[in-house]
C-alpha cells in the first residue's frame, strides 16, 4: 500500500512482464535512468534517480 501513491502522483505508468525471469517492471518515468536501487524484503526493488522513485521491479510476479 505504501507504493500508491507514487501510482496515483504519475499520469502515465508503463508496465511490461518478463515471463522467463518472472518479473513484472513497472516505469513511472520515460526514459528512467536509475543511480540507486533498493531491494525490500519482499523482493521488490525499488529504482531511483535524484531520490525519486522512478520505476518497481516485482520479483517472482505470478507468485504473488
């Protein structure tokens, strides 16, 4: 729930799913390049530039 607003602050949220690795990115900035990520404990990872959240990386999608 903590990620929602960063969902709702965006117009546009670009999303795609990686079948083989399993992984469901979601860029909330076109185009994204990170200088820091952070993994959870609940295998997301975070990417950010200038301490913004630009983009989520869903470990283990169709599991959830």
């Amino acid at each position: 729930m903590e990620i929602l607003p960063y969902f709702m602050k965006h117009r546009n949220v670009w999303s795609n799913y990686d079948e083989e690795a399993d992984c469901l990115y979601f860029h909330f900035k076109r185009p994204n390049n990170a200088d820091h990520t952070e993994m959870t404990d609940d295998d997301i990872i975070i990417r950010y530039e200038n301490d913004e959240i630009i983009g989520l990386t869903i470990l283990n999608a169709s599991k959830r």
